[in-house]
C-alpha cells in the first residue's frame, strides 16, 4: 500500500497559481470522492487553503495514485509530488504549523481536520487515509503541548492582542478607536476584534474612507473632529494617520484620561512619524506602545518559535517512523466496508 501528496503552497507557487487549483469549502467532500474513484485510486482527502492546495491519495501503486492525480488535475507541472514516507512526513509537519507562512500557527490545524471529515463523511477515506490523518492529528497536539512552537506573538497585530490581554484580561468589555484608516491599523484592530473586543469606532480625515473601514469592521464612523466625545468609553485607541506630527498629545490626553476614573487605555501607535507624543507615555493608567516595540515583542516570539523547530522536527521524525511500520506490516483479510474502518 503507497501513500502520495501532490501540493503547492505558498513556498511553490504565487497566489494566482494557487487560486487556480483551489477547492471551495462546499465542494471538498464531492471532489475527494470523485478523487477516490477514479482508476488506480482507492483512498483521497483534499485539503484547500488561501496557502495551500493538496490531495493526499492511498492506494497499491503510487505510480498509479500520481496518474489518476495528474489525470483529475490537468496540469500538475507546479506541484510538488511526494510519495511514502515523504507525504506522511509533510502532512504531519503542515498540521503542526512547521510548514506555514507564520511558523507555528494553528489555524491550519482545523482546515486539515475538516478536510479530512469532509472527505471521511463523502466515503472518500478508508484504513489508511483514516489511520495516518488520526496520526496526524495526534502529532499536532503533542507538538503544541510538548514545544513552544506555538506560543508568542509573531506579528504586530497579535502582539498587540498579547499585550491588550495583559492589560485588561479578558477583551469582550473592551472598546476600540482607530485613528486614521491603515492597513495594518485594520489588521491589528481585527486581531483585537477576534479575541472579543467588543466595538470598534474608526476616525480618520476622509470621513468617506472611515465610513469604508468601519464598515468592514462592522463598527461605527466618527468624524475626526469628534473622537473625543467617544473617549471615555474607549479602552484600546490606534494610530495610523500618516499625519506629519502627533495628533494624540500629553496635554490633549491628560485632561481626558483625568475623567475616566482610573480606566487604563491602551495605546497603539502604528505611524510613521507618529501619532502620539511619547510623553502620553507617563500620564497614569496610559500604556503606549509603538510599532518597533510590538515588532520586537513580536520578533522575539517568533525567534522563540524558531528555536523550538528541532524538538518538533523529532517528534514528527518519530511518527513518520512509527506510522511507516504500521503501514508496512502484515494486514489480514479487509473486512465487507472497508470505508468504515479506522474511524474512531
């Protein structure tokens, strides 16, 4: 019994190429199944991502599964085709996050498991597409529970979630200003949005262009000369105006923070040149942060994450091990519904 992968991923090929070969949600479990008929094909789980798309086969031959693969997908030339041990070695390091754009993240892990139930549920899966995706899954956990792989911040948006959480616990209370309509403004305030921030007010210049983000946000516009009638309620307030001098001042500030009756405001200053003057900094209950310090606190994590690639990189060593003896031992008479075995 062979097992094979063909995929690209954002480390093979651009994002036009990608989206080429991509699978919607709905139709994971139709295109499995159809995969998992075809000539030579006994087993196939598809799993289709904004970073990767790949098709894990089983079946006698893995010349074959590589011909019925071709066959479905057409033109193959960009994909990476991997058989045995090297198939079951990649799909273990994807569900433990070794293999994605932000080493260590997790949200890959539940893509691949409703790939796999998706699939499962299609009759697509059989022993053992069944048995190395449980594997799989079980890697993934010891990873996250025996490494620190995946802990820490690794960009500015989730640093800053990090330190938000710090300050005030849980986030569901809290209210959230941005100040100017910045990309990586909108990344951070959605990172904030995620862990339950509670609403989001964006002021900016333009009011068309705050009217745009909020909207994407599902939040409220404020005209920027109105952001303080909003203050008192807010818990969390980012700049990124792109305004060559600060618009958030000690003098400004202190005034407003004296009638917040000792409610801690987090502040995230996203501009170049910046948007609050450092000496907000010193004002009681103020915690300014800018974006070198989020990017370091950031840096830092992900150095964390790097050092930790050995002992993930063992672990996995030892269940491509343990798995490869498994499928390569003895195996009695299959029973009369082979799709069912193996599910736990």
């Amino acid at each position: 019994m062979d097992i094979v992968c063909l995929g690209l991923s954002h480390k093979t090929a651009p994002v036009e190429l990608r989206e080429k070969f991509a699978v919607a949600d709905g139709h994971l479990g139709e295109v499995a199944a159809r995969v998992a008929g075809s000539p030579g094909m006994g087993e196939a789980v598809v799993v289709s991502t904004c970073n990767r798309v790949e098709y894990y086969a089983a079946g006698e031959d893995a010349a074959s599964l590589v011909a019925a693969l071709s066959a479905h997908l057409g033109d193959v030339s960009a994909f990476r085709a991997m058989r045995g041990e090297e198939s079951v070695r990649h799909l273990f390091r994807v569900v433990s996050g070794v293999e994605s754009m932000v080493l260590g993240e997790t949200e890959i892990l539940g893509q691949v498991k409703k790939a796999y139930q998706t699939a499962q549920q299609a009759g697509a899966t059989s022993r053992h597409l069944n048995k190395l995706f449980q594997r799989a899954f079980n890697v993934a956990k010891e990873v996250r529970t025996q490494t620190s792989i995946t802990r820490g911040a690794v960009s500015v948006g989730s640093a800053a979630v990090e330190l938000a959480a710090k300050i005030f616990g849980k986030l569901d209370h809290c209210n959230v200003m941005i100040l100017g309509a910045g990309e990586t403004a909108e990344m951070t305030a959605r990172a904030l949005q995620l862990r339950g921030a509670r609403a989001i007010f964006v002021s900016n210049r333009t009011y068309e262009r705050a009217q745009a983000l909020a909207g994407a946000l599902g939040g409220k516009a404020i005209h920027f000369d109105e952001w303080e009638g909003e203050f008192e309620g807010l818990d969390i307030l980012i700049g990124s105006t792109g305004a060559p001098h600060a618009v958030v001042t000690q003098a400004r500030l202190g005034p407003l923070m004296a009638r917040r009756a000792d409610r801690p405001l987090f502040c995230i200053d996203l501009a170049v040149p910046r948007d609050f003057e450092p000496a907000v900094n010193d004002l009681d209950g103020v915690y300014l942060y800018d974006i070198d310090a989020l990017q370091g606190i950031a840096d830092a994590s992900l150095q964390v994450r790097r050092q930790e690639l050995v002992r993930c990189e063992e672990l996995i060593e030892r269940h491509v091990r343990e798995f490869g003896e498994w499928l390569a031992a003895p195996r009695p008479v299959m029973p009369m519904n082979p799709r069912t075995e193996g599910v736990k």
